[in-house]
C-alpha cells in the first residue's frame, strides 16, 4: 500500500475522517448487538465475547477502508462513487471478520445476525454522516449574498455548472431553477435543483423565483437557438451569461469560470467546421509559404493556422509597418520555432516582390493583401487598380517564374456583380487567377466569401465604438444585409480548399443566412447592457457609393457544384480571352502611369461588364431621414 504526502491541512481533515470512520466500528458492532438483543437487554457473556472481538474487527475493517480507497474523495464533495466504496470497504471488511471470528470462535456467544446488522449500520453511519456533511455545508454556509441564478438547459452542460456552483467555496450564484424545453426533463431534479419549465415560461419563472441573472447552459445551441434564448433573456432585462460552444468546451470541462458574456458570435456564428486536417497538414507541412497582406485580419489569422502546421518556412510580405511589426512579435512568441521572414513591401513593387521569390522560392503564396474598403475606394480608383489588380498581377508572375506549386487568391463575394470599385477590382483579380492557371504548371485557386465578423475596418468594431461613445449608431438602410463568417472560420475553410484546388477553381464558401445590419446594431447595444431606441439610437445615413443592398456570393453564370466538403462548393468559371487579358493589363499599367481615371474605368467595364459603376437602383436611393428602433 503505497501513501502519498499531502500537504498538512490535506492530512488533518483526512485524519479527522479516519477518526470518524474508526469510531463508527464499535458503534455500529454494539448496535447490532442491541437490535439483535430487542428490547436492547445484551446478556452479559453475549457482550463480553463482542467487546473482545473489537480490536480484530477495527483491525480489519480500516485495512478495508485503505483498501478500497475512502480518503481519495473530499467529503463536501460526497458522491455515488464515494457511496459504492464504502459498500464494497464494508462488505469485505464485514465478510473478512466473519471469517476470521469463525476461525477463532466456531461463533461462540456471537449471533452470526450481527455480522449483516453491522455491516448495514456501518455503512448508514458512514454514508449517512458524509451525506449530512454536505448537506450541512452547501445549506448552513449561507447562499444569503449570492446571486439567484436561472440555468437554461438541463443536459450534460447544465448538470455540470449546477454541480460546480454548489460546490464554490465562495458562494457568488446560488443555483435556484432549470428552464428546458424538452418535455421529458420536466419536474426532473438536478442535484436538487428542479426544472421548473420551458423558455417561454422565463419571465414568469423570474418573477416568481426572484431570480437576480441567467446562465445559459446550451455549448450545442445553433445560432438560430441561441438567438431564440437570447430574446427571452431579454425581455427579463437581467444580466446574462453563456458557456462556450462545443468547439471551445471540452466535453465535461465545465465550470463557473467558463461562463462569459454572449458574444455577436454566438448568435450570428454557424455550426462547427469540421475540417480534413490531415489533409491540410499533408498539403501544407514542411513546405515554404508566402502569405501577402499577412498584417491584416485573414492574413494574419492564416498566419497563425500555419504556423501550426510545421512549415519549412513562413514568409510575409505587408505594407503596413505597425502590423507587420505586431505579427512579428506574436510569431516569435508563440512559435518560437517557426522559420519566420518579415518584409515590409508594396506587392505592387516587382522588384522588391521578385527579390523575396528569388530568396526563399516559395511553394506555396496565398495572396491576401487587398484594400477593402468600399465607399473610400470609390473615389480612390487608381489606388485600388494598382493594389488589387496589378499587385494581385505582380504577385502571380513571380509565383509563375519561380515554379510555385499553389497560388491562393483570396477574393469577396463583392466580385458578383459589381456595383463598387472593390468589388470590380477583385474581380479582375479573379479573371487573372482563373485564366492564369492554363497558362502555367501553378495551380491557381480562388477563394470567395463574404463579409468576416471583427475583422479590421470592419462595422462590428465600429458599432462598439459608437456604442461606447453613448450613440448613435449608423446604419445605411433598414433593408441591408451581409453574409458574415468568423475570421478562423474563414481562414480554416481556405485552408481546406487548397486541398481540394487542382487549379482553375473558384471556390465559394458557405456563408449561411445573410444577416440584417438592423439585426446586427440591435443585438451589440443590447449585449452592452443597453436598450434600443432608449439608450442608443439607430440612424439610417443612406448607402453609400458603391455600395448594394444584398451581396451575392456567385453570378448566374457560374453554376455551383459541390466539392464533397459541405462548406465549399464549386463556382464554374468564365473563360476570357489571354492576349485580350494581357493586353488590358498594359493598358491599366499605362493608365496607372498617366493617371488616367476615365481610361482605367473604361478597362474595368470592358472586363467586367456587368460592373454597374455608381449607379443606385431606385431601392438604393440615400434615405435622408433616421429612423430609431
């Protein structure tokens, strides 16, 4: 029997349960002699042949109690598996005892009753002092400061958060009911706790309960089921929190400490990705990759997921100082191991460009460095041609010159129909990755999708900001939308695609719904703990140039089919004539060069005719009044 140290407050709580246990030896002998002998008068001879067998019977049953492990649980902590080893302690050590009392006294003056009157009374004074401990612990150590606390789901998450708030030490949530839709869980308990209805019932059930905050305790709840939690927490106007989902809890791991305010995420975020890891791994490991525009908010999320997959080398090309500084420092703390190359370049700079593809030759670029920003763009065309369409050019060549095995465009759902300069500048982009790929050994693909949640300049980080600064918070039109995804989310799907890319390929990702912006605006003011239209009010300012009331994720053209991932599918794309491309590439350079902005738009219309320009539909018209929710 091996004994392990424990520090001396361990030892002395544990020593006070051996006492404990020890005393209940004779208690629960004599006793049974006493039950056997009712009304309780033990003839003496009877008595005295009982106190003698003590000291083997004590002997015998605390080796059992070591044996079968007691002092391994805490006995605040009491639970079935602490119960089933008293049992088994008891019934071997009652059993051993009989045997051996047989052995020495053929049981005589000893009633053989006693031996199953002991071994029952033992096991009630063990069990039953542990059990009134806890009871005692959880009901005398008031609950009186905590908060009255609401659980919203009665599964596997909610059974363990209940578990892990009975047993805090300080006492901050007092757990007081369930809300669970499932009608088999109905009048059900959970360690005392009683599921007292459905989520339609919440008001009333904080009502009636005085309930001071609600935890949501549903890690598998869709979007669509969180945002149906999240409006009945509403109405109740109480703080409330969540666990994380599935992807981020493991299973069992559940605590007080993971519990945290209801993300946007939450309610606009889709199912877990489920992803071919080691098919990117295969793809990916060992290679020699080059990530243009690494600084931003992909590029630097692609970084990252890299990073992981054991790279012979990762090389970054950006032209924002500051953020190819701040990357820097994150890869070389987090991955000290990796081999990192930071270059602070334009991609439209060939020289500097080939320079970096002559030194580290990579095998495989994925090319995210683009300005995204649509009304700003709109009078800044020149700038957007030269980053978006010739960069992306620059970039190719070099892949093509030095033999690289992939070349990763990464392109948005604004390149369907466009009706802005970003949106017809990406395009092109793709029209030259598409038709370069038959042109060279480098398999050339193309990722599209929609808008990406907290990425840099985006209208999430801008709704905080007016948020916190008291309102109000502008909205173009009641009717927008937007397809929106996560950032790694985003990034693992274009991960996944490079694996299913043979070239030629423009992969669409799944963006799910597209989302309102009202719906958007309302939700962050009131995850802030505010109210719509009372403490911060919504302004509609009008669309502005270039920009569409709905994004498309493809053109009618395309034809969609899947790739076997259920998250990607497969846009067909249009063939373009090579010389005419090439050709309109010089003419944009000369364009660029001379600063020609009516010839560098006629280039645009002339590849992308369906590009609308700054035309508005009627639907589009600036509205000039606001409206509050």
């Amino acid at each position: 029997m091996r004994f392990k140290l424990l520090p001396s407050g361990k030892w002395q709580s544990r020593a006070i349960a051996l006492s404990h246990d020890i005393a209940a030896i004779p208690l629960a002998w004599l006793v049974a002699y006493w039950f056997r002998f009712s009304p309780g008068v033990i003839p003496p001879a009877i008595l005295a042949q009982a106190l003698k067998m003590l000291p083997f019977l004590v002997t015998v049953q605390v080796t059992a109690y070591f044996s079968f492990g007691l002092y391994r649980g805490i006995w605040g902590f009491a639970s079935l598996p602490d119960l089933v080893r008293i049992i088994k302690a008891v019934a071997a050590g009652t059993a051993v005892s009989a045997l051996g009392i047989a052995f020495f006294t053929q049981f005589q003056q000893i009633p053989r009753s006693v031996f199953l009157l002991y071994g029952l009374l033992l096991i009630l004074f063990l069990g039953g002092s542990r059990l009134f401990y806890r009871w005692f612990r959880y009901n005398m150590n008031s609950f009186s400061d905590a908060k009255r606390v609401l659980i919203i789901g009665g599964g596997q998450a909610g059974e363990g958060l209940i578990r892990d708030l009975l047993r805090d030490a300080d006492r901050k949530f007092n757990p007081i009911a369930i809300l669970d839709d499932r009608r088999q869980k109905q009048g059900l308990e959970i360690h005392g706790v009683r599921v007292v209805g459905k989520l339609k019932d919440m008001l009333a059930i904080v009502k009636q309960f005085n309930i001071d905050m609600i935890f949501i305790a549903v890690p598998s709840a869709s979007s669509k089921a969180m945002q149906r939690i999240v409006s009945f927490c509403e109405q109740t106007q109480l703080p409330f929190r969540t666990l994380p989902g599935l992807k981020d809890l493991a299973s069992g791991n559940v605590s007080i400490n993971a519990l945290r305010e209801v993300s946007i995420e939450d309610l606009l975020g889709r199912e877990p990705v489920s992803l071919d890891w080691e098919a990117i791994n295969q793809s990916l490991n060992g290679k020699t990759i080059l990530v243009s525009g690494g600084g931003g908010s992909i590029g630097s999320e692609l970084c990252r997921q890299i990073a992981k997959l054991n790279p012979a080398g990762l090389i970054v090309i950006e032209h924002s100082e500051y953020n190819l500084y701040a990357l820097e420092l994150e890869m070389k703390r987090s991955f000290p191991q990796l081999n990192f190359y930071a270059h602070l370049l334009d991609v439209t700079d060939k020289v500097a460009v080939e320079k970096v593809f002559s030194q580290y030759r990579p095998e495989v670029i994925f090319h995210a460095a683009a300005y995204k920003h649509v009304p700003l763009l709109e009078s800044q065309l020149r700038v957007a041609v030269r980053n978006n369409i010739l960069g992306t050019w620059v970039i190719a060549q070099q892949a093509v010159a030095y033999a690289a095995q992939q070349f990763v465009l990464i392109s948005t759902d604004k390149a369907v129909n466009p009706t802005n300069v970003m949106g017809a500048s990406k395009r092109v982009a793709e029209i030259l990755c598409q038709n370069l790929d038959s042109q060279s050994s480098t398999d050339f693909i193309t990722v599209r999708f929609g808008n990406v949640l907290d990425s840099a300049g985006s209208v999430v980080p801008l709704f905080r900001q007016q948020i916190a600064a008291g309102g109000p918070v502008t909205v173009t039109h009641p009717e927008v939308s937007r397809f929106f995804m996560t950032i790694p989310e985003a990034s693992q799907l274009i991960l996944q695609a490079t694996t299913i890319g043979r070239g030629g390929e423009i992969f669409v990702l799944d963006m799910g719904e597209p989302i309102k912006i009202t719906y958007l605006a309302e939700q962050l003011i009131r995850l802030s703990g505010l109210s719509v239209g009372t403490d911060i009010e919504i302004q509609y300012t009008g669309l502005r140039p270039g920009e569409k009331l709905h994004e498309e994720l493809f053109h009618e053209s395309e034809h969609l089919i899947s790739t076997g991932h259920e998250k990607i599918m497969q846009a067909q794309y249009r063939p373009f004539d090579w010389q005419e491309l090439v050709h309109s590439i010089r003419e944009m350079v000369l364009a660029c060069e001379t600063s020609s902005e009516i010839g560098l738009r006629e280039l645009l219309s002339k590849l992308v005719p369906e590009y609308q320009g700054q035309q508005l539909s009627r639907d589009e018209i600036p509205i000039l009044s606001h409206f509050s929710s």
